[in-house]
C-alpha cells in the first residue's frame, strides 16, 4: 500500500512540497487552518530564484502558469535615505530573466489550483501531534472530530509551530524590528505623485508600505496609543514618532496607507539549529529556518526545501524513514540556511542602524553584484550615490 504523506501548513513551502506530490502521484493530504484561500490577505510579491522556488515550481509542471503571471521587468532596485536622496539603483533591462517577482497571492493561486480539491483539508487547526510506535504519526485537530494517522508529518505551519516542539526545544528569537504591513491600492491612480517613492510593487497596480520600527516585541500589541483599526490616528502616531524628520514626500507615502494596517513582528531561528530524527516527523520552511526577510531568501529556501524533501520521497517512497534521513542531512545537519539567516540579521541591523542606509548600501552592492550580472561592485561605497543601472 503506498505511504501516506500528511502537511501541516498551506503556505509557499507546504503548497509547493503538495504540488510536487501531485504532480508524481504521490498520496498526501494537506491540512490549514485557514477556513479558505480568501481568509486573509497574502501580502506583497516575491523574486523567485532560478536555483530554488522556480526549479520547484516547474519541477511540478507549473512553468507556463508561473510565466503567465511573473513580472521579469520588474526587477529594478532604489535604496535610499530618509531624505529622498537615492544612494543605490540598478535597473533591470527590459529582456531581464533571472529573479522575476511574482504576488505572494498569485503564487498562492497557482500552487492551490495545481491540487485535487480532496487533498487540502480547510479549517483544521491542529491541536496534537502524537507519534506512534509503529513510526507513524497521529494528528488531531482542535474543530475537527476525526483524528488522522499518516506515515510521515511534514511541519509546514510557519514560525509558531504545532509540530517543531517535538523534534527541538528551540524557539525563535525577537530581532529587534517590528513592521507594519501596509498597502495603497491603485497607486497610480489615486497618488501619482508617490510612485517614485520606495515601495514594493504588485501586479494588481497596488503597493506595499512597510514601515520598520526598532521596538519592544510587545510595542505593537500593548502600547495604549495602539488602535490599528484607526488608519488616521496610526499613521499620525508613525509619523509623529518615528518618520518625523523623514522627507515629506516619505511621510506622505505613509500617510496614504488604506485603512488595513497589520504590525508583525520579526522573528528568527537561532543559528545552530540541529535535531535529532525521529521517524514520522520533519520540518520545511519558516517552521525550520524563519528568518527576517532582509536578504530576500527565506521564500525560496521554503521551497527549495518542499523540492529537495519531495526529491527524497520519489527515489524512496516505500521507505519515507530513508527518504527523511537523507534529506535532514542535506538540509538541517549541514546548517544550510545559517549562512543567509545570518546575513539577513546582518543587513536589518544595518538597515535599522543610525548612520542608514551607508552600512546597508554597502552590503547590499556586494550582494547585488551577485543577483546581477551586469551590476558593477566597487571595493568600498566612497561616494553617495552609486549607479548600477544596466547598458
């Protein structure tokens, strides 16, 4: 009887590891704890790498719906000071392929629709994870009266998981920043005088704000001025705060938010994170490797993740215990996210620094010189603003 896969979580890396399976026929069943793919909204767009999340994507035959939506254009990057004074742009040719984004929502999309409808179990929050001595797993659910046992449990439910607790005692840690997810819908339209400002753009005309304030973990939640239902009265506070010495044109990018203002605190996992296996259960994604998304990695990591997991699983699918040793070995015992989850520490406490955005620029040109390559990389940042616009 073939083995049966069961994931915890409907994010980028648990629709991603799904959707490989599907693609090979490979039983699984995905559980959310969402009540539908419309019960919130996904947030900004993302660049997905060749190496990873697109090598994932089109290992389970979504190569044309991923080009149908991806935006190879654009590419282009401004960093700046609080002044409006740009220190570092590249603009990407209009033939640019490499890391092209795409909407975290679309690519939700994408993912979602490539599944049998049978095979993702909405509303269901799970409430315990009991391993078996048998080496299957047993899975209850808090709204849900019928238990489930499978041969192998995936954790793919993001930084606070349900699942993580049973293979580690590790917990992730405050970065020091706290961010309001923001948005301003049709631009364009509505504010054309803001869309030279910094901003993440999506595919819908919309845009991104995220304003990044250096708080107490607990500012957002237990600050008595705090009322984020109040667009007004907390894009005053932001400013009056925190941006008040900021350019006006800057000030204005945040008071023109829409009313949806969402505070998420920033999270990562410790460095060093090893476990030990136990057979049923493995880790993908933020649930593994949460971390800042300074270095722009952590998306594409969840996926290349569900990609090298899934690749274990159809050489071995009747032995999902070798499957799960061999890929743990590829992924957790060798640390392979320590290295970017050190750098995107690295690049948020420059970012956040007082003499920002020097220290940031001159990470980011070194990292730059990397993604592009037609980007020029100088040995040290010695005027303001540098040019890596391409020919």
């Amino acid at each position: 009887m073939p083995k049966h896969v069961a994931i915890i979580g409907a994010g980028p890396s648990g629709l991603t590891l799904a959707a490989l399976l599907q693609h090979h026929s490979i039983p699984f069943t995905i559980y959310e704890r969402e009540k539908s793919t419309s019960s919130r909204f996904q947030g900004g767009s993302l660049d997905l790498h060749p190496e990873s999340g697109q090598q994932a994507l089109f290992e389970a035959g979504l190569r044309d719906q991923f080009n149908k939506y991806a935006r190879y254009h654009d590419q282009d990057y401004r960093f700046g000071d609080k002044n409006a004074e740009t220190w570092l742009f590249h603009q990407a040719p209009a033939d640019a392929d490499g890391r092209p984004e795409i909407d975290r929502a679309m690519l939700r999309k994408i993912l979602i629709e490539s599944l049998d409808p049978a095979n993702i179990k909405w509303d269901h929050r799970v409430s315990a994870v009991s391993p078996q001595e048998d080496g299957r797993v047993e899975i209850s659910f808090d709204n849900q009266p019928k238990r489930v046992v499978t041969d192998l449990l995936v954790g793919a439910d993001g930084t606070w998981s349900k699942v993580r607790p049973l293979l580690t005692d590790w917990k992730p840690e405050y970065t020091g920043l706290t961010v309001i997810d923001c948005r301003i819908s049709n631009l364009d339209e509505r504010f054309p005088e803001l869309g030279s400002s910094s901003a993440e753009r999506n595919g819908d005309g919309s845009v991104h704000v995220y304003p990044c304030l250096r708080v107490d973990e607990n500012w957002a939640s237990s600050n008595a001025s705090s009322d984020w239902s109040d667009q007004k009265k907390m894009t005053s506070l932001l400013i009056d705060s925190f941006f008040s010495t900021w350019d006006p044109r800057l000030q204005d990018v945040i008071r023109n938010v829409d009313a949806s203002m969402t505070p998420r605190t920033q999270y990562r996992m410790p460095l060093w994170l090893r476990y030990d296996h136990q057979q049923g259960l493995t880790l993908i994604g933020d649930f593994l490797h949460v971390m800042s998304w300074f270095a722009g990695e952590g998306a594409n990591l969840a996926m290349l993740d569900a990609l090298d997991l899934f690749h274990e699983i159809h050489a071995h699918p009747e032995d999902l215990n070798l499957a799960v040793r061999r890929y743990e070995a590829k992924v957790v015992a060798c640390g392979r996210a320590d290295v970017t989850n050190e750098m995107s520490q690295d690049l948020l406490v420059k970012a956040m620094s007082d003499d920002a955005p020097r220290a940031y620029v001159e990470g980011m040109a070194k990292a730059m010189d990397v993604w592009f390559v037609d980007g020029k990389l100088l040995d040290g940042i010695d005027r303001k603003a540098l040019d890596l616009t391409s020919n």
